[in-house]
C-alpha cells in the first residue's frame, strides 16, 4: 500500500508540474511570433518613413549646394558687367570677349535658377508645403540669423 501511493502522488506531481510548464512555453511561443509580428509591422511602416527622410536630406543638401552655386554665379555676372565700365566711355558695351564672358556668366546663372526652382518645389512637396514656399536654408552646424 505504501508503494501505490508513493506512485499516485508521483503522477499527480507530473500532471501539476508539467502542465504549468507547459502553458509557459505556449506563452513564451506567442511573444515570440508577436514579437516578430511587431518587427515586420515596424519594418514594413518604417521603409517609407525612412526613405522619405533621407530623400528630404537630400535634396535639402542638393538645394543648399545649388543656392550657393547661384549665388557665386549672381557675384559673377555683376563682376564681369562691372568690368565694362570704363570712365568717359558711355556707350561702348565692351569687347567681344567680355560680351561672351557675361553671356556664359549669364547662362550659368539661369541655368543655376531653374535648378533652385525644382529643387525648392520638390524639396517643398516632399515637406507638404505649397510649391512656392520660400525656404530659407540653414547649413547644419550654423545658428539662424536673427
């Protein structure tokens, strides 16, 4: 008699202490796939959201770029106007060298223009704002003028 009991409390000790263990590792499986539901859900939300900002960044450092190109050449155009003046002489519009200087000068900076312009409405639909919307560009690094 002592024997079958010892055997009926060991059996009742495996139901108790397996089943438990059981719904453990049942739970711990759940997490698991909930947790990797999350990371696909996170992954597949974030692409967009990822791509948006380095396409934003990028094209905020093209515009920068192309503003300073266009302002070189705005400087370029004036120094080469400005080399025609000549003291006494009024109507004389300058060499042939220097009328294709300022015309070259003058191309490069309509052609700087037209970029600034695209640039600034792409850079402005990206960022939802009306395509006209002056941007004012800080460089990273610098504090805004104020």
């Amino acid at each position: 008699m002592p024997v079958s009991v010892i055997f009926q409390d060991q059996t009742i000790f495996n139901v108790v202490a397996t089943q438990p263990i059981t719904q453990l590792f049942a739970v711990r499986q759940l997490a698991k796939i909930a947790r990797a539901d999350e990371n696909i859900a996170a992954a597949k939300a974030g692409m967009p959201v990822q791509a948006l900002a380095r396409q934003v960044e990028k094209n905020f450092f093209e515009l920068l770029v192309a503003e300073r190109e266009l302002a070189a050449a705005t400087a370029d155009v004036r120094r080469v106007r400005t080399g025609w003046v000549r003291i006494g002489d009024p109507g004389t519009p300058g060499s042939a060298g220097q009328q294709a200087a300022a015309l070259r000068a003058e191309t490069a900076m309509t052609l700087l223009a037209g970029t600034v312009t695209t640039l600034t409405a792409s850079l402005n639909e990206l960022l939802g704002l009306a395509l006209n919307t002056r941007l004012e560009l800080i460089p990273p690094g610098h504090s805004p003028k104020t």
